[in-house]
C-alpha cells in the first residue's frame, strides 16, 4: 500500500532543511514541459524557468537536467541565467556547467543496428509517424496520430525490429507518444547512480528525481531508499516513485517550497 504523499514530502523538507548538500534531478519532456507534437516547441510550463534560476543560485545546490534528447536540441529550449550540468541521450552524453562534454562510444555492432532501423524512416513517415535521430538511438514518433494509425505503426516497428540482424545490441524502450531503438549500456537509472557516487565521495546531501514516463522508472529504482521520487504527470499511472504531482501547478509548488527551504537555509 502507497503511504500518502504529504509523508514523503513532509519528510523530506525536513531533511532538506538541514542538508549541507543538495541534488534535484529533473526530467525534461513531460515533466519540466508539457508534450508538443513539434518537440523544438516544447517549451517549459509557464513559471518553471524563474524557479529554476533561483535554485541553480544556490551555492550548495545541483541542479542536473536528464533528459532523451540530443543535448544540442535541448539546451536552446530553456532561457536560464545559469549553466546546468544536463545529461542527454538516457545517459549517453553528458555536459558539465563549465562546458566540458563527453559521449559514451557506440559499438560497431549497435552502430550497424542503428543503420539498418534508419532504412525504415521513409516507411515510419509514410505511415504518419516521424523518425529523431539521436546520438545511440532512434526515437519514432506517433502523437498526433489517430489510435489506428499509432497501432498501425507500431505493429510495423515491432515486426521490423524482431527481424533486426543486430537485434541484442539496441534496446526496445516505449515512451508517451512512441518508441525508441537505442543502443544497450546507458539509462536514467546510470545517470542517478553517477550522480549518488559522486555525492558519496563528498559529503551526505539531500537527492530528488523528478520524472513522468516509464524512462524514468529506471531513475526511481535507481534512487530507492536514497532521496525522494517524484512522479509528474497528468494522471497516475504505476511506477516506482513515492510522491505523485499533476503539472504545472504541483511541479511549480515543489519548485518554489526547494527554493524557499535552501534559501533561507543558506
């Protein structure tokens, strides 16, 4: 049985107030902004990116942005007046708040696998569907699509990909409006588990995950019984976090309550 969300949250603005340290990791697409079938107009909800700057100030504080996408689609789409660490790609590159970036490699066989699941693009267009290209991945896309055709093209992918030569080096993952081919080695979960390892190397802080898709599950199980998990989204749906939040307005309440608490407690 879930206990009540208040308990988790009142819980951990107490430890919040006394923490030396603090990390708030944030999913990007479905939690920081809402869906858009044109994802360069995904913009953040209204009163995110003020909250975020007030938070990215505070000198005790990381603030690290988690997202699928390729960092260089990502980054134009937030207006902050600071730098953030951002990890992009489920993991896969990584840029630091000074500018340094790194890419984890391919292997020439996910490399082939990846070529070959690109040939189906003019197939997945004409069906209706659209094909983002990322750095070890392919993301198809169907928002938009009416049910039957969404069916439709999904049911082609899964033929398609069962017959894929390279099959085990990518990755089958279903996310809110599609499915991604990526290749195997890197996730949320990863990122979350950096991240706590760097924490460790430093001094004890407080940690919280914010993210809205089944990407993200890989985060929570990550962070179990190491900070707090919080699921933002419309409706509920399964998951592994303990704390659920309908944007845009419980996403802005727990942003504003982070940034009073470190304020004052800095």
């Amino acid at each position: 049985m879930r206990l009540p969300d208040s308990i988790f949250l009142e819980s951990f603005w107490s430890a919040l107030v006394a923490a030396p340290r603090a990390v708030l990791l944030l999913d990007y697409d479905g939690t920081l902004a809402p869906f858009h079938i044109d994802p360069a107009q995904a913009r953040p909800y209204p009163g995110v990116e003020p909250l975020l700057n007030r938070i990215g100030r505070l000198p005790n504080d990381r603030l690290v942005i988690v997202s699928g996408r390729w960092l260089q689609d990502l980054r134009p789409l937030l207006t902050l007046d600071f730098e953030p660490e951002m990890w992009g790609c489920h993991g896969r590159e990584r840029r630091l708040s000074d500018g340094r970036h790194s890419l984890v490699p391919l292997s020439e066989a996910a490399v082939q696998a990846l070529t070959e699941a690109d040939s189906w693009a003019a197939t997945v267009c004409a069906l209706g569907g659209r094909v983002e290209r990322k750095p070890g991945s392919l993301a198809f896309h169907w928002r938009g699509l009416a049910p039957g055709q969404q069916r439709s093209l999904q049911l082609d992918l899964e033929g398609r990909f069962a017959a894929l030569t390279q099959a085990r080096e990518v990755v089958w993952h279903d996310f809110d409006g599609g499915i991604e081919l990526r290749a195997a080695g890197c996730d949320k979960g990863q990122v979350v588990s950096h991240v706590l390892a760097e924490l460790d190397a430093g001094s004890a802080g407080c940690v919280a995950y914010l993210g809205d898709d089944h990407t993200d599950e890989d985060a929570f199980r990550a962070l179990q019984g190491r900070g707090l998990r919080v699921l933002v989204r419309p409706k509920w749906h399964t998951t592994a976090a303990d704390v659920w939040l309908r944007p845009p307005d419980g996403l802005r309440e727990f942003l504003g309550r982070w940034a009073d608490i470190r304020e004052r407690a800095r």
